[in-house]
C-alpha cells in the first residue's frame, strides 16, 4: 500500500518539477525580452534543448539528493539547502555544454532562468510539504493505524512509518502483547493489551493493524487477531520477529513465482552491484590477460633459467563458499617446496594458520623479485575471466586452512575471492591472520563498486 502511494507520489513530484522547469525557461525568455526593448532573441530550438537538457539533469540530481525517496524530509531548511545546491549544479552543468559546443547564451537569462526556476522549485515544495502536513493532521480519509508491540523494534517501526511519505496516514494508539506487560513506548497511547483487540477495533477508527511482537511472544497465536481483522475488513502487517532495528543485514521481502519468501542478505551488494562487478572483471580480465601475453614470454624465460620446474605455478585453493577451483600464479618457489615447508615449521613467524618465515630458502632469486613487484599473480587474471574469482575480493585459502578455519574464518569464503583487496592495500603481508580475517568479513559486508574501485586504485601504491 505504502510503496504504490509513493510511487504515484514521486511519479507526480517528477513530473511536476519537469513542468515547473519548462514554465521556468519561458518566463525567464520572456523577461529577457522585455529587458532589451523587444530586441533580445535567443534560437528556439536551443531553449527547447536547453529545458529538456534541464529537466532530466535536475531529475536527476534531485533523486540523487532524496527528494524523490520515501522517507520524507526532516525539516524544510533540508530542502532549502538541497535545492540550491541542485540549481546550482544544473546551470554549472548547462553551462559548461554551452561552452563545449560555443554557444554564447545571455548571462541576464541564465541568471534569471536559475532564480525563477529556485524560486518556483521552493514554493512547490513547500506547498507540498504544507498540503501533506495538513492532511496528516486533519484529513478526513487519513489511514489511521494500530500498534500491536511494546519494545524497541515495536518503537523503531512507529518512527519508521512516521518518516514513511503516504497519502496521509498516522497512529492512534498501541496495545502491548500481554496484560502483565507495562507501556514502553511514550510516543503512544496505550489502549490495553492484546486481549483488548476486539473491544479496541470495534470501538476505535482503525484501518490497519501492525503486529509487532518479538521472539519472547513466540506462543502468541496471532491466527483469531488476523482473522478478526479480515472479518471486519481491516488490513494489517506483521513485522517478522527476526527482524531487528540492530541489524544491518538487508532483509526484504521476494516473491518467487508468487510465493512471498523473507530474505536476509549478509553482503552490502545488489544485482545491479553484481553486474557492474562482473562487467568490472571482464574489463580488468581482458586488459590483465593482454599484460600477461606481453610479459609471460620473458618471465617465463626468466623462472626457467633461474631453476627446474614448470612456469606457471597450480595450485587447489578454495573460492566462494566452498568452490574448489585451479589457482594460477607464476612459480616463484623451488619445485619442492611443499616438501620442505614441514621442515621450516618451526621458523613460522606468523601467528594462525598462515605461513611465512624471513629468508624463506625456498624462493627462488627470480621469485623474490617477482614477489616484491607482485608482478606473479598476474595468471590470476585468467582465473578472474573464467569467473572463478574477481579483481577485489579476500584471497582464496587453501582446503587444508579451511579444515583448520574457526567458524567465524568461514565468513571471508562467502564471497568471490580476488587479486587484491582491503588487507592488501592495509599492509599487505605485514598484519596477522586475525587482522586479514576481520578486512575479508567488513570488505564482505561492506563491499560495493565504488569499494572496489578505491581498492584498485590504492592497490598501486601499496605495492610500491
């Protein structure tokens, strides 16, 4: 209900700032032409390319400000200040097309065009935020809504829908979940408990119900409350009880073929996020690969000459959730290494199951340069384009350090790994495993495509 009133109302809103920039545009070339004694003239075509330029930039430049969410506005003063900024921003966008292409454009009708179009954006809007106000208030069809919980989340629902933009809706009172429960929330009236329910919506004007009841109210059987609801034509909602107001996972609501599904999303990334990722490893892939053909022909002459093995080093690592998958990297070891990394155990200077001795005799003379210059995991991009790992990411253990692995480790294999990431750029060998876990888990909660391009372009320096 909530989301299709907002649509219709944001649907309006665009629309109406649309309108309001092309009535803006006129009035500012009208004025501009009284100014100068009716001799002023500007193309007509360009004042048309010029308006619908406007319109879609000061869209969107508008949604990107929250002007067209749902949550509305703290105060007026927010709008105020947003608003000069977006002008702002319009006519400095519109300007610089104008000198691009070498369009000399009236300054006076710039001018005048911003602060018509500032003025009338600001009158809008406050008539909207006025009318809307009103209606909340004193509205005849506002949605009067009822409250059926008595905690923190029951309180972080009510401030929730408080901030909701509707056509008009507001709280009458709520009814705590048992008779031995004292009133929590001060906002409030409390009109009783839950055994109140009928007498309350027989005698109140209610049109929907909200149950917001925690897991200590899990022996509740809310089925005789929904079914009153539907026998007198009022609507409601349950708030799941494992949402929480603390938790910051993303967790929404999916219809599969009809069939609501509640989903808890543990990584701070979307579909969109996940292509523009993907398409990011494509363009990285492909540019790493064409490196790769370049420089594999010396290195590869380089490792051989330097020591006996094969070029490119294989190796089983362990991808996202548990996917095993052939790692590739150029060798930098002697080919018996994994023999003799037993007998070096005890030289281990890290702590956790990582492993890493000063000097380690193992490295080859070739490998040690390759290592400092991180010039081996370029192989690694041919792993990025078959998809079995990304650019960013957590670097991908072996099977035998995820056998060892706490279960709170198992959280940096959630995702796709990748050639670089947070702790590679915080240190890179340098910090202990704890610390490496605790990057790969807030790079996997936190993880988004503006992340991973600060990550790549950071990545440089680290190595240097």
């Amino acid at each position: 209900m909530y989301t299709q009133q907002v649509v219709f109302l944001l649907n309006a809103f665009m629309l109406s700032d649309a309108g309001l920039v092309v009535v803006a545009g006129c009035i500012a070339y009208y004025i501009r032409w009284l100014i100068s004694s009716y001799h002023w003239k500007m193309p007509i075509d360009i004042l048309i390319y010029s308006m619908l330029f406007l319109m879609a930039i000061n869209n969107f430049l508008m949604s990107r400000a929250g002007l067209y969410s749902d949550k509305r506005p703290k105060s007026f003063w927010e709008i105020v200040q947003k608003l000069v900024i977006i002008i702002f921003l319009d006519f400095s966008i519109l300007n610089l097309g104008f000198f691009l292409l070498k369009l000399h454009i009236s300054r006076i009708f710039i001018s005048l065009y911003a602060i018509i179009l500032l003025c009338a954006l600001l009158l809008e809007k406050g008539l909207i935020e006025i009318f809307l106000s009103i209606r909340q208030k004193k509205g005849f069809n506002v949605r009067h809504i009822l409250l059926v919980g008595n905690d923190k989340r029951a309180e972080h629902v009510l401030q929730a829908l408080n901030r909701q933009r509707s056509w008009g809706h507001k709280f009458i009172g709520y009814l705590t979940p048992t008779d031995k429960e004292k009133p929590n929330i001060s906002l409030l009236p409390c009109l009783g408990s839950l055994s109140d329910f009928e007498n309350v919506l027989t005698r109140e004007i209610i049109d929907e119900v909200v149950f917001v009841l925690s897991l200590e109210h899990s022996k509740i059987n809310l089925k005789p409350y929904i079914k009153l609801c539907r026998k007198l034509g009022v609507a409601y909602r349950i708030v799941p009880a494992m949402y929480s107001s603390e938790n910051k996972d993303q967790f929404y609501v999916e219809k599969i073929q009809g069939v609501p599904t509640l989903v808890m999303q543990t990584h701070g990334i979307n579909v969109s996020g996940m292509l523009y990722k993907r398409i990011l490893d494509i363009v990285c892939g492909l540019i790493g690969c064409f490196i790769l053909a370049l420089i594999y022909p010396l290195i590869g002459l380089a490792i051989k000459l330097d020591s006996e093995g094969p070029i490119l080093f294989k190796q089983k690592r362990v991808g996202k959730n548990g996917r095993v998958f052939t790692f590739y990297k150029f060798r930098t070891m002697f080919k018996d290494a994994e023999k003799r990394k037993k007998e070096l155990m005890k030289k281990n200077i890290m702590k956790g199951m990582m492993f890493k001795i000063e000097n380690d005799p193992r490295v080859t003379r070739v490998g040690r340069f390759l290592r400092k210059t991180s010039l081996d995991e370029f192989p690694q991009f041919i792993n990025v384009l078959l998809g079995q790992m990304s650019v960013v990411g957590t670097r991908p253990p072996t099977p035998d350090e995820v056998g060892d692995y706490e279960l709170w480790h198992l959280k940096r294999i959630s995702i796709k790994p990748g050639i670089t990431g947070l702790w590679q750029i915080s240190g890179r060998s340098n910090i202990n495993f704890d610390k490496r876990i605790a990057l790969d888990a807030q790079y996997a909660k936190k993880r988004s495509i503006l992340l991973d391009f600060w990550i790549l372009i950071n990545t440089p320096w680290a190595v240097i």
